[in-house]
C-alpha cells in the first residue's frame, strides 16, 4: 500500500512555473476516480510549495470536475496575494483531462476586537485502547488507508447524520493541514442514511473552512459529522464538521453530492 506521504515524495517537479507530475496509486481509488481527500491534499501541498512563507490555510474551495486515476500533472499559481492573504489556485489533470480545480485561501492572524465560537461536539468518545475499529470496505480501495469508529444510529441523531472517528494509517511526516484535508472527506455521503443501501454518488464541491491555528489531536484521531440536510431531484447538500481528541472543533465543512437514485 502505497501511503501519502509516499505519493507526496513521488511529485516530480515539471521545471516549470509550478508544475508537477505524479501518480493516483489503485490502493487509492474510489471506484473510477481518486477519493476526494487525496486528491484535495495532493492540491493544497502543491500550492504550499508553489510559493513562499504562505501564513495557516483558512479556507478550501473544491471542485471536483472529473475521474483522476493513473499519472496526473498538477499545476498550482497565485491568483491575489496581499498583506493579510493569498489566494492560490490548484489543478489536478489526468488522461480524461481537468478532474479537481481548488482554492485555497491562506490568511495570518490579525488583531479584532471580536472573540466568539459556538460549537458543539458529538457525544462519541475517542476510540480506547480496546476499541474494535475496522478499516472499511475491502471493495472500496481508499478506505484501507485508514482506521474508522462508526455511529449512525442513537437517539440524539438525525436521520441523515452520520459520525466517524477517522485516522491515518501513516501520518509521519504529513503537513497537519494536509493531513487534515485527507481524512476530512472520508465519511460517505450522508443522504446514504435515508435510503439504508449503497448507490451510485457522486461529491460536486466540497469547502472546508479551518478553524484556528494548525490543527493537531491525539494519536491521529478526528471525529468526523455530516449530516445532509436536503436530498431531492439527485442532488444533496450536507453540513460537515471535523473534531479533535479534546473536543475541539477544527473544522467547518459544507459538500454538495449528485445521487443517482
């Protein structure tokens, strides 16, 4: 199995305004196409590298326009830069052309009168020592990357809520905000709640808004919640979020997904 980091050290420079060559590894595929989280983690270390002293990510605009699998070229440029932050495209191509275009948006802190969160965190505990976790679906390449805790039944969720906890199998050496970017896509769509079976679906966009500094949790786990909140006429909208081990809410999250049922 080859890991993200491995993936990672495999980009190649093209020795031109910033470009890459790599591989979408099969131990990687969700399906047809690369799962979502590393693709968008590929993106944002390649616009990481396509320019200096770039303050924490803030934000990630996602699209995911097309199958990638096999060798890609990723391309990443500067779209604003100011004294506050910087705007940086990323495109990922493969043989069936454009697949992923992102945004990201990288910002410093800076000083405000305001200081205000209202979060809450799921009531699903930290797996322990002795919790029996599972590494997914053997049929679905990707998941075998990583290690999983589900709930997605009790009387405190609803009906198309989903939670996770989630971590990497190998992390040594990944950006956190990397890191992050991979395992936040891993929960299935959540519409897959209402109709208790799997069938075809697909994530349109997907933005990821980082809250606070470099993220960080105990021993590589992050809770996971998604919770679709319309399905109809195929498509489906979700609110998301990521949680660290001490309930800390790192991440805010929102997809749009195609369903073919």
């Amino acid at each position: 199995m080859t890991s993200l980091k491995q993936i990672l050290d495999g980009l190649v420079p093209l020795g031109e305004a910033p470009g890459w060559r790599g591989e979408i590894p099969d131990g990687w595929l969700q399906g047809r196409t690369a799962y979502g989280g590393l693709s968008a983690a590929i993106a944002l270390h390649c616009a990481m590298q396509s320019d200096t002293d770039l303050p924490p990510l803030r934000s990630a605009q996602v699209s995911f326009i097309g199958p990638l699998a096999g060798p890609i070229m990723v391309t990443a440029h500067r779209l604003r830069r100011g004294k506050n932050a910087a705007f940086i495209q990323a495109d990922i191509e493969s043989e069936a052309g454009l697949g992923l275009r992102c945004t990201f948006v990288f910002m410093r802190a800076i000083d405000s009168e305001i200081d205000y969160a209202t979060t809450t965190v799921p009531d699903f505990a930290k797996p322990g020592p002795d919790e029996t976790t599972y590494k997914g679906n053997v049929h679905v390449a990707f998941t075998q990357n990583f290690e999983f805790l589900d709930r997605r039944e009790g009387p405190n969720l609803q009906p198309a809520e989903w939670l996770r906890w989630t971590r990497l199998n190998e992390r040594e050496g990944v950006d956190p905000m990397v890191e992050l970017m991979a395992v936040g896509d891993c929960l299935p769509p959540a519409a897959l709640r209402l109709l208790g079976r799997n069938v075809p679906m697909s994530s349109m966009t997907w933005i990821l808004n980082v809250l606070g500094p470099t993220p960080s949790t105990e021993d590589g786990w992050w809770l996971l919640r998604s919770n679709a909140d319309y399905a109809r006429s195929g498509s489906s909208s979700q609110q998301m979020g990521i949680w660290n081990s001490k309930g800390e809410m790192v991440a805010e999250q929102m997809q749009s997904v195609a369903v073919f049922a």
